[in-house]
C-alpha cells in the first residue's frame, strides 16, 4: 500500500532569525491571478497620486546679489561650487552643500555679460560691459593678499559672451565677431564673422570639440570650424534666437531658444527644419541647458518659469515657479543629474530637484526596491486616461494660464483661416507647410 506524503522544507518558509520577513510563497502563473491587472492599475494609480502629493521641488534661495543675477557657470570638477555674476559687476562664488557664498569678487564696471570656467577648474574668466576679458583664480586669496585677476584683456569692443574649450587652453568671445584666443595672448588667434550684426552667445560643441555655434541679432544660428577658421553654414529663423546649447551626448545635435516662445532642436548635418519644435512657454525663451544625460534640457523664460522638456518630446514634462520668481535670465543643470539653479531678476539664485518628488538622501533597500516597482508600474499605465490626466496635470499662475488660452485661441483662428483659404483655392495652390518648416526662412552654406 503506498501513502503520499507532504514533504515541505523548512528552509522554503522559515526564517533565519526573528528580524527576518516572513516568506510568503507565490505562484507566478497568470491563469492563477486573473485579478493582477486590476489590482496593479488601483497600485499605478495611488502611485501615480503619491507622486503628485510629494512632488515639492523648491530646495532653497540663494541670496546676497544686490542686482539681477545675469550669468552662471557650473565648477568642471566640484559638484558643489557654482558661479555666478550679476548686473552691478559683481561675481559670487557659492558652496551648494552649506548653500553659503564662499567669495565675492567686484569684476566689472556695469554688467557681468558671460562667465565659463577652465577645463581643469583652477580658473574662470569673465567678460562684460567695461569691453574687458578678466581671468581669475578659483581658490580664494591668501590672507592679506589682494583680490585681482590673473590677466586682463582690453578688448575694442563689448563682448556679449564667453566660452571655453572643453580640452585645450583656448577660449571663445562674442560681440561684434566671434574672436578665438590663446590664454597665452592678449590678441585673438583668429576672428570669425558672417553677417554685420552683433552676437550674443558662442559655444563649443562638447564632444567635437573645434565646432563652435553662435546667435546672432539678425536672427542668424551660425556654426563655425575652428580647423579651417571659417563659419560653416548659418540657418536665419523667424525671430532671434537668444542662445543655443549642445546636447553632451550627441554631437550633432543641439538646442536654440527663440524669442516666439519656443525652443528648436537641430540636428546640425540637416539644418532644413528642426528635429522637434518645443512649444509651451508664453514669452520669450532666454537660457537652455542641457542634462548630462542628453535625454532632457531645462529652459529659462521671460514669462517667470522655468520648464524642463524631453528632447524628443515638443511639450514640457514639468514647470516651476514661485510668487516671488520674476523673469529668469540664465538656468543650469548640475552634473550629477539631480539638481537645476536658475538666476532671476529679483537677484535670487533659486535651487530645484530635477525630479519633483524624488526623496532626497539614503534610501533603504526595500524603499529603492517599492520606488523602482511604482515607477514600472505607471510606465505600465501610464496611457490610461485618469492616470494621464493625474500625472499631467499643473498649477500655473493666472497670468500664464491665461496666456496660455489666449494663445490656443490665436492657434486654432490661424489653422481655420489656412483651410478656408485652402477650400476656396485653386487646388495645390496654397501648400501645406508643416509646423516645423513654419519658422524657418533660409539655410546658408
């Protein structure tokens, strides 16, 4: 006679010691769980409102400007040292961590027009108003000894902005011409211009490093070769563009903002029409700086946000702002991915989480492990209609909701008027034009 007996062990469902979990024992086959959909869609959604309940991004104010805080530049080497310069002239250099400033140094006469920092993080220059080009030491003067700069270079005319090279002792100017200089000479290598008109912002390409892209006034993106010491090709826009950056992982493409409101993505090889039209600020667009991933990039705007897009995607995943915030002139993002700093008029540098409900500080492993889990479960749901409208959705100031109405308004009489004029023509004759194509006048090569 045979007996079946049920033989479990122990070591399957007993635990170690008492502060062990208990095991729960799980059958993953689904014909088992026909309530798992269900079940995980009740968990996306109270995900999915937890994230907005939590999502605080303000961290802290940086104060001590006496005037508007009009450039910023990030330390290559220290997460926790930044930068910035003000419309009176004076430069603060501010510890993040202790959220202190560590030095302040009377630069120039008038405003602080760019700053950069070297490569290796030992010095940073400045240029502004007063037509002068000043390097300085980043560490602080021995006791006793005075606060003046490294090397000074009169300039002949107002340089609008700086940058420098991501590997070599060089460095780039903008104003009337995009001038290259050795750090070694007080004269340009080589000057670069196309057009008559003057330039407001130059950048080095931080993977091809000997390509440069500046803006000019007369609506022009020209793009220069430092090798061969002549500009490459310029697209004419719409309207001005205020500034450009490049994506750090993709050389070939970067990012203008555009006083019509939007931002444009390019890729330089095609510059015929633009990869993707970012479009929901309601004023000018003035700053643009790229995550260190390339996946994102924050935007500064005169309408009192700031706006954080996805590359590929043409509206904002997430805006901020504050009563007290007016128009904010320069952002950046920092290099460790979790943080942005924006410098506005009312001479505040502001401090946010890149991502709004991100728990600061060390997390234990089961606290990772349930963020991970709710973080695949609204990627899951995310197309379902309550939890889209729940993740979307943004308290905005009253002047910007407004403009925002206004402005779909004016959108949707400009598309009725372009099909009416379609039907009562003569077929072909009034093409379609895709909204990509809209904006841009010529490509130049």
């Amino acid at each position: 006679m045979r007996v079946k007996v049920l033989s479990r062990n122990p070591d399957d469902y007993v635990r170690e010691t008492k502060l062990d979990l208990q095991r729960v024992p799980r059958n993953y086959d689904p014909a088992l769980h026909p309530f798992e959909v269900p079940r995980e869609y009740t968990r996306a959604l109270n995900a999915t409102k937890l994230e907005r309940v939590f999502a605080k991004p303000f961290l802290s104010s940086l104060d001590g400007h006496r005037d508007g805080v009009n450039c910023m530049a990030k330390h290559p080497k220290s997460l926790s040292t930044v930068l910035s310069g003000a419309c009176d002239g004076e430069v603060k250099i501010w510890n993040l961590t202790r959220r202190q400033c560590v030095r302040t140094i009377q630069a120039h006469e008038g405003f602080v027009r760019g700053m950069c920092a070297r490569f290796c993080g030992t010095s940073f220059f400045t240029v502004g108003d007063d037509k002068t080009v000043k390097q300085w030491k980043m560490e602080s003067p021995e006791h006793g000894e005075e606060e003046e700069p490294i090397h000074t270079i009169l300039g002949k005319t107002v340089y609008t902005g700086i940058d420098h090279h991501w590997k070599e002792p060089v460095f780039a100017t903008c104003g009337h011409q995009v001038d290259i200089w050795d750090e070694q000479r007080t004269s340009p290598k080589c000057s670069l211009t196309w057009g008559f008109d003057s330039i407001s912002s130059v950048k080095f390409n931080p993977i091809e490093t000997y390509l440069l892209g500046s803006c000019a006034s007369d609506r022009n993106i020209v793009l220069y070769d430092m090798r061969k010491s002549t500009p490459l090709k310029k697209v004419i826009l719409n309207m001005r563009t205020n500034t450009l950056c490049w994506n750090p992982m993709e050389a070939f493409i970067f990012t203008a903002a555009n006083e019509d409101y939007n931002l444009y993505t390019f890729d330089m090889r095609f510059l015929e029409s633009p990869v993707m039209v970012h479009m929901d600020h309601v004023s000018a667009v003035l700053d643009v700086d790229y995550s260190p991933t390339g996946k994102e990039f924050v935007s500064a705007s005169f309408d009192k946000s700031i706006r954080i897009f996805p590359v590929d995607k043409g509206h904002s995943r997430e805006v901020y702002h504050t009563k007290r915030m007016q128009h904010v002139i320069t952002v950046k993002w920092t290099s460790d991915n979790k943080y942005i700093l924006c410098g506005s008029d009312e001479m505040n540098i502001r401090l946010w989480k890149a991502n709004a409900s991100e728990k600061l500080g060390v997390l234990a492993p089961r606290e990772k492990a349930a963020m991970n889990y709710n973080q695949k479960l609204k990627e899951k749901f995310q197309f379902h209609p309550q939890i889209r409208r729940i993740a979307q959705h943004r308290h905005l100031p009253k002047s910007i909701y407004c403009q925002i109405k206004e402005q779909r308004i004016m959108r949707e009489a400009r598309r009725r008027k372009e099909l009416n004029r379609r039907k009562h023509s003569k077929p072909g004759s009034v093409p379609f034009v895709s909204e990509r194509k809209k904006h841009i006048v010529a490509v130049v090569k």
